[in-house]
C-alpha cells in the first residue's frame, strides 16, 4: 500500500499526473488533480509513482510502498 498526497495550493493544473496515471489521477470540473491524500494498491503505487514524477511543480508525493 502506498499513500498519494496532492498539495492543491501548489497544483497549476498541467494535468501531466492524469496523462500518466488517469486511474490515480482523476481530474475535477476545472482541470485540476481531484485526489488530495488516498490510499493505493501496490499494483497502483507504481502508476502513483510515475504520476508524481511527471508533475512539473512537484505538488504530489507518494509515501509507502
């Protein structure tokens, strides 16, 4: 199990997480990551992972694993 956290203060909406990770990643009405601090899978860690690589303002982390 890993845990994904999202700073939505720090999130300008480049969607990059989505493109990699849609399953993680969900977007809300205005384009913005919907997911704040969940719990994933250790199949959906990795996706996680590559989500928050791709986030050019570092805005989300993953911890666990």
């Amino acid at each position: 199990m890993a845990r994904v956290l999202v700073d939505k203060d720090m999130c300008t909406g480049h969607a990059r997480c989505n493109a990699v990770s849609p399953e993680v990643f969900p977007l809300d009405d205005d384009g913005f990551v919907a997911v704040t601090d969940e719990v994933v899978d250790d199949d959906a860690a990795q996706d996680a992972e590559a989500g928050a690589f791709a986030c050019p303002e570092r805005a989300i982390r993953v911890i666990g694993k």
